[in-house]
C-alpha cells in the first residue's frame, strides 16, 4: 500500500486544486471573522476536504460542529450537510452561518437602536464637557485616564479622570444585571475561573446596565432580527468586559519601544488584567452590527435553507441541512449504518480548551443553559470528572460510531493538535483497534491568521495536522487520491508525538 502512495505521488496529474492554500491560508475575513471561537479552521482546508473527498449530494457530518463555517461550506458546494454541538452559542452561530440575515433590516434595526437607545447608553459614558468616553484605562481599581475620540479630527484625545467621572462610574458599580441569567463556572485554574465567579467580575456595573438595555430593546424587535443581533452582542461582549488588555511597550522586538499605550483584546479565558481597558459598549456593538452588515452584503450567496433538527430529513434526501443541539454519542445512535461520505471534524483534544466553560459568558448573554454533564472534554475542573479517562470512554465510542455510519470508502478527516503524547497514544491505539477504519496518512495545515495566542505562548503549536481514516471499500486508492498530491502528505503515523516528555 505504502509504494502505491508513494508511487502516484509523483505520476497522477495535477488537477485544479490549490495545494498552496493550504500551507499559505490567506486569514479569516468577513463572515468567517464576525465572531471568536475556540480552535476556528482555516476555509481553505475545509473547502480542500469538501472538493477532494465528496461529490455533489454526498453526505457531510460534523459531531463537533463548533463556529459553523464548515456547514456553510458544505451547502455551498451542494453536499448535505449534518453538524451536531452540545455548545448552545455553536449552533445558534452554526445557524446564522447558513442563513444570512437581511442587510437591509439589520441597518433598519441598528438605526432603530440607534434612535431609542444609543442617547441612553451613551449618557453614562459623558464626560463633563459633555462629550463621550471612549475608553477608560484602569489600573486595578484606579482609574488612570478616558479617552474621547474628537468630532473634527477623528482622532483620541487622552485626558487626566475627574472627580465628576469617578461619580458617574460609582452609580452603576453596585449593578445587578436584571436580565442575564447567573453563569456557572468551576474551579479551573487553566482559565482563570472559581465557582463563585459572576458577571460582575468579568464586566463593570456599568457595562452589565447598558448590555440590559441592549438586550431589553432587542427583545421588542421582530423575531428574525433578533438572533443576529444577540449574536452580535455576543461577539462584541469580550471588548466590553474588563478582560481587555492594555497594550504597552509597542515595537519592543524592533528595539523601537514607544510608550503609547493601545487597545488590546479579549484573548482566551477569563483573564482580567491588571491594566485593563472598559470600552464604551454602544460602540463596540455597533462597529460589530455594521461588520456583520457589510459581510452580508459582500456575500453573494443568497439562498436560504430549511434547518431540521433531526437527522432523517436529511438521510432520506427530504433536506440538506441538520442542526443538532446535543451530544454526539446520542443523537447518533439513531444514525443508520453506511450513510455518510465524510465525516470532517476538530474534536475537543487535551486540557486546553473546555469549550462549554470559557463560551459561558456567551451563553449567558444569550439566556442558554448548557448541558455541561453530558460534554465530551477533558477539564481541569476536578467536580466536572471530566478525566482523560472519561474523555477516552466517550471518544472511544464515537470512533466505533464513525465506522459504524461511514460509507464503504468513507472518509474521516480528523483535526489534531496535541502536545501530549497520550493523546496521540490514544488515537494511535484505539483508532488502529477498529476493525474496519484504517490510518491512511496526514498533512499540516496551517493556521490561517496571526493569533496573540500561537505568536506568544511559548511552545505553542504552529499547525494542526488533518489525521486521515478511510473505511474499507472497493473504492480506497481512487477516493485517496487528491490527497497524495500534497506536498506535505506522509503515510506513517505522526510518531515524534508519541515520544514526548
């Protein structure tokens, strides 16, 4: 098997894929950028996969949907598509992805906000010439300066905090939001949460009473509005918080350090700087409105699709799209057998990301409660016991549901990362126990955009690999094929993993 890999890696012609997108993806603009989410993938390698391994009408599943763009892709490129998350804020966006809202309502309604409300929130951030805050920069509990952005030159203008914003800010700082439900987070020192976390520490009262307003206002518009632009606020709810970091010593690795300080950004987790911004909430909703706005209108595809919630319709060709909230390993069980062509997915891997816990705050803001006993994760949470040896319980029954449901020929593309050699033994061990799944080989993929995360944490992965198993069938060496044209493709197991510390 090995020679034929190698062999046709150089005799089969080249077809119209770009294999370049793939080792240089050109970052996430537009849709794809609208909202963070935990381990996003490049278009690049998801569309890669879609082209390479289905035809049209061919079967997609995706049992750790995540942000959705994958499902976008797949509906354009004519597949059906089914996606399964047990995170609330995945399919609501997983949602959005595939049915874009109006441009010209969405500009309808942020201009209705803009007339009802705005003055409302903006007259908490007044300053004492009456103009509005921008930013406030804080210390700990000091505040060192506020900034207003100038109506004549479009420009900030910096100025020392005055008793009279020290008054303002105390009218809100007892604040209880009367409109978000309490989050609920754990003892997870990994991202910086305790059991008696509240809203109140991640955002200022002041924040929490105009999010209220938000909210309130929203609710009073028409339905299919009103998801987008919750979604909205959930997008731009990490630069209202305090979690925004203040960025000094700007140039310091070209030896060209200025003592500016500039905005920086909510990262991961629930960290909460020290020196940290509060942004005025109004404005970073409506920049992430008016983003949202210029994506819709950008985006040529404007056909909308029937969502189901279950999986028949779309098994029996009666629809092409399924959304399902819930874990994996339930609702698949009602899969039948040899049905889907490609199962393309990033499942949760290492302690890293405890995605229910840091999309709480998300959720909350949306009036979600999510279903954190049946999450397939490791967590550093101890009560959650949600174990390395839970977590490879449950992965181990999803796999033998992959085999079960994959097509002769079927493929599952498996997006990996660890730094930890158990969590490739696991893969090694288990995925090579399964009768009929068989490793056939794996590529780089790239991240596709600068990240504060990848640039600065030291030891911190630079790519992820797409692990390739294909169910046996007549059709293996034919359906592998695009694969062996890229020029990082390797057949043999990622070994080095296994062999670290």
């Amino acid at each position: 098997m090995e020679n034929y890999y190698q062999l046709n890696l150089f005799n089969h012609s080249q077809n119209s894929i770009n294999y370049n997108n793939l080792k240089y993806p050109k970052g996430y603009k537009g849709l794809a950028r609208f909202h963070k989410y935990w381990g996003k993938k490049p278009i690049e390698s998801l569309s890669f996969l879609i082209d390479a391994l289905t035809q049209k009408d061919d079967l997609i599943l995706d049992p750790f949907l995540g942000s959705g763009l994958v499902a976008r892709e797949a509906l354009l490129k004519k597949r059906r598509f089914i996606g399964i998350d047990i995170n609330p804020i995945a399919i609501e966006l997983s949602n959005l992805m595939v049915n874009l809202p109006c441009s010209f309502q969405l500009q309808e309604a942020i201009n209705n906000l803009d007339q009802k409300i705005k003055h409302k929130i903006y007259k908490t951030y007044i300053l004492e010439d009456d103009k509005i805050a921008s930013h406030y920069l804080w210390n700990g509990e000091e505040l060192i300066s506020t900034w207003n952005i100038s109506n004549f030159k479009k420009t900030r203008e910096e100025r020392q905090p005055t008793d009279y914003d020290c008054i303002l800010i105390n009218q809100y700082e007892n604040y209880i939001s009367k409109s978000l439900r309490k989050i609920q987070l754990f003892n997870n020192s990994r991202i910086n949460t305790t059991n008696l976390l509240t809203l109140n520490d991640i955002f200022t009262g002041r924040a929490l009473y105009n999010i209220d307003i938000l909210r309130e206002e929203i609710n009073h518009l028409p339905q299919n509005i009103q998801k987008p632009l919750l979604l909205s606020l959930t997008a731009a709810s990490g630069q209202m918080s305090k979690m925004v970091f203040a960025i000094t010593s700007r140039g310091k690795n070209q030896n060209k350090i200025t003592n500016k300080i500039e905005v920086g950004s909510w990262v991961v987790g629930y960290w909460r700087p020290k020196l940290h911004f509060e942004i005025n909430v109004w404005n970073c909703f409506e920049n992430k409105v008016n983003n949202l706005i210029k994506s819709v209108i950008d985006n040529k595809e404007k056909e909308r699709y029937l969502v189901s919630t279950r999986l028949e319709p779309v098994i029996n060709k009666n629809n092409q799209l399924a959304l399902i909230l819930g874990n994996n390993l339930t609702v698949l069980k009602e899969c039948p057998d040899e049905v889907v062509s490609l199962i393309i997915t990033d499942p949760p891997h290492g302690d890293r990301i405890p995605y229910l816990e840091l999309s709480e705050m998300w959720n909350s803001l949306l009036g979600k409660i999510p279903n954190f006993t049946e999450e397939i994760v490791i967590s550093n949470a101890k009560n959650r016991e949600k174990n390395k040896e839970d977590y490879t319980h449950n992965m181990s029954i999803f796999l033998k549901t992959a085999s079960r449901i994959l097509k002769p020929s079927g493929i599952l593309a498996l997006f990996f990362n660890a730094k930890d050699k158990d969590s490739w033994k696991f893969l090694k061990q288990h995925l090579t126990s399964l009768q009929y799944l068989k490793f056939r080989g794996y590529f780089p993929m790239n991240y596709s955009a600068q990240s504060v995360i990848q640039d600065n944490r030291e030891g911190s992965l630079k790519s992820d690999f797409i692990l390739i198993y294909q169910k046996s069938g007549i059709d293996d060496l034919e359906k592998l094929k695009p694969l062996l044209e890229i020029p990082e493709w390797s057949v043999e197991f990622p070994e080095d993993f296994l062999k670290l510390n």
